[in-house]
C-alpha cells in the first residue's frame, strides 16, 4: 500500500464516508512496477479469489487513479495578485537601492577626484615660495 486518504469528489469536496487507498503492485521476478491496466486485469481475473477480502474491507470499487489537477493547492487569482504585489515592491525596493548606491558611489569618486587632483598638483607643480615675516625675521617656505 503507497498512501491512503479520504475520498474526493470531482468537485473537490471531500467524502469522509469513503477512503482511498493507493496501491502499487510490483512483479516478483523482474520488480518491475506493473501498469494499472495489468493490475486491474488481475484483479477481474481473480476475482474469485479475491471476493473475501473485498467483503471483509467493504471495497465497492476498483479503478485506476488519475491524476487530477488541484484547484485548492495551487495559487488562486487572490494569491497570484498577492505574489505580484510582493514582487513588484521587492523589486522597486531593490531599484531604489541601487539607485542610491550608485549615486553615492559617483558623489564619493568626483570628491576624491578633486582631492586628488588637488593633491597631485602640488607634489608635482612648481614649488611657489611664501613669504612670511616675524619680528624682524624673514622665512621663505
């Protein structure tokens, strides 16, 4: 037995009267999983043998399963507008940091651009002489 859970309709709605059991059946020579078209011609083959145990677990049905879309599970118009809401204000949240970061990353090189060029212009122009007097003294820098 792989799994079992309650019935549910085609509707979606959810019998609790009945349940589902899933089974797989696997050959004993080769362990090879059988198909559910083989499975099912087993079972009408030996239904005889069988009848007993179908009685004793009140099975009323043999099929095979399907699968079957959920509508409940996956996201719903609400939920998608939701996700879009999310999204787009994460992704304008993240643009504008961006756009701050790069700003401040421009304001940060011209300043430093000037300090260096600034600095660069002294240690490599003409050295200009200051002329200062103290009491009676003169320096040259």
């Amino acid at each position: 037995m792989s799994s079992f859970q309650f019935h549910e309709n085609m509707d979606g709605s959810v019998d609790k009267t009945k349940t589902d059991f899933f089974v797989h059946f696997v050959h004993p020579e080769n362990n090879i999983v059988l198909e559910v078209e083989q499975v099912l011609k087993l079972i009408d083959l030996n239904i005889e043998e069988l009848d007993e145990i179908f009685k004793e677990f009140n099975v009323i049905d043999t099929q095979g399963s399907t699968l079957t879309p959920r509508r409940s599970k996956g996201l719903s118009g609400e939920g998608r507008n939701l996700f879009l809401v999310y999204a787009g204000g994460t992704a304008i949240f993240l643009a504008l940091l961006l756009l701050v970061v790069i700003s401040l990353s421009c304001a940060q090189r011209s300043k430093y651009q000037r300090r260096l060029k600034a600095a660069t212009a002294t240690a490599y122009g003409i050295p200009q002489f200051t002329y200062v007097s103290f009491d009676s003294r003169s320096l040259y820098f």
